[in-house]
C-alpha cells in the first residue's frame, strides 16, 4: 500500500531505506493494494482476485482446446485442466502465477487465431497479453519459441520476411528489457532484489552446469510426472505424440513441447527443486490437451485387428509399470515398511487393470467401448 506507485515496489522489511526493490512486474501485488485501499485489509480480496484470473484461464484453455481439438476431446481437455492439482493450489494463492498464467494462455489462443485469419485486433490483443505474461513472470518468454515454431510451420522459411512477427517480438522484448533494466536501477541503487539480481546463475556452457544438468533434468522429471501429467498421463501423453505428429493443428502441442523442454533446460537449477513445483504450471494446459487428444489414437482406426493391438499395446506397458511396482515393493520389504505397502498395491492395481483391458479387448465384440475401458482404468488410477 506504502506509495501506490506501480512502478517503484516497495518492501517493509527494509532497513533504514525507502524500501525499493527489485522485482517483475508487479501488476498482481499493486492490484491487491487497489483492492485494500478500496475494501480494507482482507486477505480474502487477494485469493478473490487470483480465482478471477484462475476461472479466466479455465475459460480461455477451453477455447485453446476447442480450437486444437474436437468438442468431445476439449471437455475431456478442460476436466483434466481444472482438475489438476498444481492448477487447484495456485488457484486461489497470493501469488502472481495466476495472472501470468491467463495473460500466457491469451497470448497462445490469440496468436492461434491470428495465425488462422490474420486479423490485426487479434494480433494485438495476442502481443499485449504475452508482454503482460512475460513483464509478471520472465520466464513466460519461453512462449516465444513456440510461436516462431508455428510460423516456420505455416509459412515456411518465408516467416522471416514477414514484418508483423518481427512487430510482435519487438513489441514484446521492448517493454520486457526496458522494465527489467529499470528493476536491476532499484537493485543497484537500494540493494533489495525478489530474487533476480541477488540469485547466483550458471553459464550454460560452464563445467558445473554439464554436470549438474543430469540430476537436473530428473528433478525436472520428477515433478512433472508427479505434480503435472500423474504416471498414467504420461503413458497417454506418449500416445498422443505419435497421433500429433500427423496433423498440422497437433503439431501444435509438440511446438509446445519443446518449448517447455528449452524453459526447464535453462532454468533447470531452479525449477529442478521441490519447492519450484509452482513454475511448471505452464505445462499444465499441454499435459491436458495431449492427454485428451490421446482418446483419438484409440478412436480413429476403422481396423478391428489393429485397434486391438493398440490396446494391446496399451495394457502391456500398464502391465510392465505394475510388475516393476510389485518388484519394487517386494525390494523395499514388503510387507514390513509402510512404503513397500503402497507400492505393492499400486502394482497389483496396475497389472490387475492390464490383464482387465487386455480381455476386455480380446473378449469385446463391439470394440467401440475400448476407449471407455481404458478412460476407466484411467480415472481409477487418478
């Protein structure tokens, strides 16, 4: 509340100073204060207002996914999203991931748009929501990868000649540049930093970051699987990549991908960490729809044989993940340790499921209610 001044944070655990600090954007925390200054000091106002901005990103996800897939596939898509347990947290948290994160999804469903019918009011309103995403949290820039992909997709080579993608790049790294210089000023001047200026970083070309990125990238792994896509999502998932591959509009998602993957490379030392967990909630919207494009995989063969050697194929690699479960727990002393419990029982869910589907798939004659076994063995597993 202390000034009101957008552009000079200010923190009370100061010194002797003024208290100005080195930070993002922070449209989120002088928003709170608006909301202060207007009702008063209730905490509930913060968490109000990063549910506004967390039920603006369920919409547009819903919008992304009816753009990139069927309106089955989308329901599916935006049950997954809402439901998803990083995305519950953040939610309704006092931070200002919410806000990045809407900003971040109009970006990508507006470029979308743009790309499809080069309308100037969609480009705009694509360029002012990603510079928002990437003034709030820096590393939202990431998105700027999957938006060179698809123009490289759709126009070919002769995307860098195109004067409006080089329009949007400047448009977006201009006031990016200019806020963060401004923001290293306070930090120079007064010494306080939110963790920008004051973090010890790593080149990636040094030594100590090659050897670290191993256990890096199985930091990163771990919570992904854990936090973002669930054992079973990745299975899917994996399915969902062969069938992206295919399509234009799918290919999409892999661009998305490897967007993801060139953020968490270069961030890796932090978003690596536990406590980093909340950084991956970009992954979330990608995880969704990729898990939900994978029904499609199942669905869109007319082929009787080569339908059940999908599922097959499916409730083999289920069966393999419940054997190694059971091994492990076995290892651990089942069933003397509490956790060597666990993992015997998610074994023997998991390879029991397999065998279910597997006779399921042998014994059903009409193979249209495939999918919905396997979405079965899914929820039952989440």
């Amino acid at each position: 509340l202390e000034g009101m001044n957008i552009f000079y944070p200010r923190i009370d655990w100061r010194k002797d100073g003024p208290g100005y600090v080195e930070s993002e954007f922070p449209i989120y925390p002088w928003g709170i204060a608006v909301l202060y200054k207007m009702f008063g000091y209730h905490e509930e106002l913060a968490r109000l207002l990063s549910f506004l901005f967390s039920a603006l990103s369920c919409l547009v996800f819903y919008k992304i996914a009816l753009f990139l897939l069927s309106p089955i596939e989308a329901i599916i898509a935006i049950a997954i999203f809402a439901t998803n347990p990083l995305a519950v947290r953040l939610g309704s948290a006092v931070q200002p991931e919410p806000v990045m994160f809407a900003s971040y999804l109009l970006g990508i469903y507006f470029f979308l748009k743009w790309l499809n019918n080069d309308r100037f009011i969609h480009f705009l309103i694509a360029l002012v929501a990603t510079t928002l995403a990437a003034l709030t949290k820096i590393p939202a820039l990431h998105v700027g990868i999957l938006f060179a992909a698809l123009c490289i997709d759709r126009f070919g080579w002769r995307a860098l000649t195109r004067w409006r993608l080089f329009a949007f790049a400047a448009g977006v790294l201009l006031p990016t540049i200019l806020w963060y210089l401004h923001a290293r000023s306070l930090w120079l001047q007064f010494g306080n930093s939110l963790g920008i200026s004051n973090e010890a970083y790593l080149r990636m070309t040094s030594l100590s970051f090659l050897k670290a990125a191993p256990f890096t990238i199985l930091g990163i792994a771990r919570i992904e699987v854990l936090n973002v896509w669930t054992l079973p999502g990745c299975l899917l998932g994996f399915f969902a990549f062969l069938q992206a591959a295919k399509s234009r509009k799918h290919r999409a998602l892999l661009y998305w991908l490897i967007a993801l993957a060139c953020l968490y490379f270069v961030t890796g030392r932090t978003t690596g960490q536990r406590w980093a967990a909340y950084y991956h909630i970009v992954s979330v919207p990608c995880a969704a729809l990729l898990i939900a494009l994978s029904l499609s995989w199942f669905q869109n063969s007319t082929n009787v044989n080569f339908l059940k050697k999908k599922i097959s194929i499916f409730s083999g690699i289920i069966g393999i993940i419940g054997i190694a479960f059971l091994g492990f727990g076995l290892r651990q002393g089942f069933p003397s340790r509490g956790d060597s419990i666990l993992y015997f029982i998610l074994g023997c869910i998991f390879a029991g499921m397999a065998i279910s589907i597997w006779l399921k798939c042998l014994k059903s004659k009409d193979l249209k209610l495939l999918p919905f076994f396997v979405g079965l063995l899914f929820a039952f597993v989440i």
